[in-house]
C-alpha cells in the first residue's frame, strides 16, 4: 500500500514538472497556470500531511506500541511475526519487547546482538526494549518529516507564485504582440 501511494505520489510530481517545463518551453500561459495550480495543490497536501502528522502523532505512537504488543506475543507461533521482531531489533538496536529480560538466558536470539557477536548473551546485548524504542523513533521520525513538508512547501509555493507572475507576463506579452502586429 505504502509502496503504491508513494509511485503515485512520484508520479504525479513528474506530471507536475512536465507541464510546467512544456509551459515555460512553449511560453503557454494555460500550462504555466496550470503547473502553478498543480503546486498550489501540492502545497496544500503537503501542509495537510504535516497538520496530520502532528496532530495525530500520539495516536500513531500508541497504535505502534500496541501493534509492537500483539506482533510480540505471536512471535513464538508465528514464524513472519518472529522474524519481523528479529528485524526490528537488529535495525533499532534493541532486545524484547520490554527489556532484554524478556529472553530467558539462554533463548536470547542473534538480532538482539551486534553482528559482531559470536553467541549473544545479556551482558552483550543491547539493553533497551523495543516497544519504547520504536515509539520514540517514530516520534522524531514523523517530526522530521513533518518539517521537511513544510519546507519544501514554502519553496514549492515560491514556485507557484513564479509561474503565476510568469503567466500575467506572458499574457500582457501576447496581448502586445497582438496589437502590434
């Protein structure tokens, strides 16, 4: 699903700059204000994401922790939710769900280990749960990315402003040529 919206997304921004770039070539001013509407949209989506972002971010921290729960007590039944867990804990560095307590002594699987690590103990695995390690890391992640929309939203309605400035131009410009000639 993640994978298709961000195609899409990819997509309709390659769509946008076409039509901008075929505007500015052909001195189109119904393809310049085109573009320059199709940013506009794109400012307003990406100011929605980032309000969405920050406003719900509690909500999406507590689902995760849920989430990370039930993935947690599968993992025994379940061969994609252990191997998921096994993921997470060697891409965030962590060890069980709560601590590394979770494991008994001597079930502490490789992942909660540095790959280094010839067999993994407690005294050589990483200390901190995962649980509360992916809610914090989702927490600064959806902060970053909430900045980076609303930055690129303010170059992005630079760009909408340009292309609007260049389409009263071209107006005035054709409407010259007409006269004149």
């Amino acid at each position: 699903m993640v994978p298709t919206i961000v195609i899409g997304f990819g997509v309709f921004i390659f769509l946008i700059s076409f039509i901008g770039c075929c505007g500015a070539m052909q001195q189109n001013v119904c393809l310049i204000e085109t573009y320059s509407i199709f940013m506009m949209v794109l400012v307003l989506l990406q100011v929605m994401l980032a309000c969405f972002i920050f406003l719900f971010i509690d909500d999406i921290q507590k689902d995760t922790g849920r989430s990370f729960s039930k993935l947690w007590r599968t993992r025994g039944t379940s061969l994609n939710s252990m191997m998921m867990v096994d993921m997470i804990q060697e891409n965030l560095e962590c060890c069980g769900s709560s601590n590394l307590f979770d494991y008994s002594e001597f079930s502490i699987p490789p992942s909660c280990c540095k790959k280094t690590v010839e067999r993994c103990t407690r005294e050589l695995s990483y200390g901190i749960g995962c649980r509360d390690h992916l809610k914090e890391s989702i927490k600064s992640s959806a902060s970053l990315i909430s900045y980076m929309c609303l930055g690129s939203a303010i170059f992005e309605l630079i760009a909408a402003i340009m292309g609007f400035i260049l389409s009263g131009y071209l107006r005035k410009v054709h409407e010259i040529r007409r006269c004149c000639y």
